[in-house]
C-alpha cells in the first residue's frame, strides 16, 4: 500500500472512530442519518441527537434478563430457543440469521448483553410485542435488490469451512 493508501484508510479509521463516538451507536446508524442529510456531519448529529430514542432501557435490560443464560452473561441456544418462542418464529427461520446481523452479532444467534441491548435499541424495540411487531420489517430486508445480509451470510459459512 503507497502513501497515499495509507494516508485514505487512516482517514477511514479515524472517520469511523468519529463516527462512532459522535452518534454513541453503530456505524450502520450513522451512516444512516447521514444519508437521510445528504452527508452533513453535523445536520446528522443535530438530526440524530433530537430524535427522541423510543425505547426504555429498564424494559431492555428486564428483556436481556429473561433470555441470558444462567451461567454465563451472554444469550445462548436455550436464550434464542425462548427469544424465538416468544417471538413466535422457527429458531431455522432465516429471520434470525437478520436478527442476528442487526444486534451485530459476533457469533450467529449468540448474543453479548452490549450486542443485544444495542441491537434492540436500533431497532427501537423494548418489548416482545414490539420486537414481535418489527419482524414484517426486519424479513422485508430480505426482499431488497441487493441485501446487506446475504454477504454476512457467506462470509460466515466461508469463515466457518475455512477453519474446519
């Protein structure tokens, strides 16, 4: 990489890291607000900061506390098999595998208490009935021209081959 390689991704570090500290989320929301203002740094932080967050952190946290495993501070099988029971969705329908992808999952259907409660305030969810409610949007995804999820979904399958 030449100088001036090395010069661009240090920018993209640095705007990701800002990015990040700026809108206290995800990078997929900020750059979602920034699309909704045509890239304005700060009309997008104006824009984001002044939007009333519609979910109640207490609800998400009980909500955490009802699917974490007993032993280990993490959403496990036993978690995701009562999340989708709740939910009322297959544990193999591909609407996890989106789930999944929109708490940031590190590990498929594997949830830390950060991925999970982040992942839930993203989606302005704080009740089984919300999340419940929001399953029609999140499998809409599915129908997109080109969908984000279905790189995710390779990738893990080649990480996962690679490494048998």
């Amino acid at each position: 990489m030449g100088a001036d390689g090395h010069f661009f991704y240090c920018f993209l570090q640095e705007f990701h890291l800002l990015l990040l500290l700026l809108f206290n989320s995800s990078e997929k929301v900020a750059i979602e607000y920034l699309n909704l203002c045509d890239w304005d740094v700060e009309a997008s932080i104006d824009y984001f900061y002044d939007t009333p967050v519609l979910v109640d952190d207490a609800l998400l946290e009980e909500l955490y506390n009802r699917y974490k495993d007993p032993d280990i501070d993490m959403i496990l099988v036993d978690g995701i098999t009562l999340l989708c029971n709740d939910l009322e969705v297959d544990p193999q329908d591909i609407i996890m595998l989106v789930i999944s992808w929109h708490i940031n999952a590190s590990t498929m259907c594997e949830y830390s208490k950060m991925e999970f409660l982040r992942g839930l305030q993203e989606l302005s969810v704080d009740t089984v009935e919300k999340f419940r409610d929001k399953i029609s949007y999140i499998r809409s995804e599915l129908n997109d021209e080109r969908p984000k999820i279905y790189g995710i979904g390779y990738c893990n399958w080649y990480v996962a081959f690679v490494n048998c």
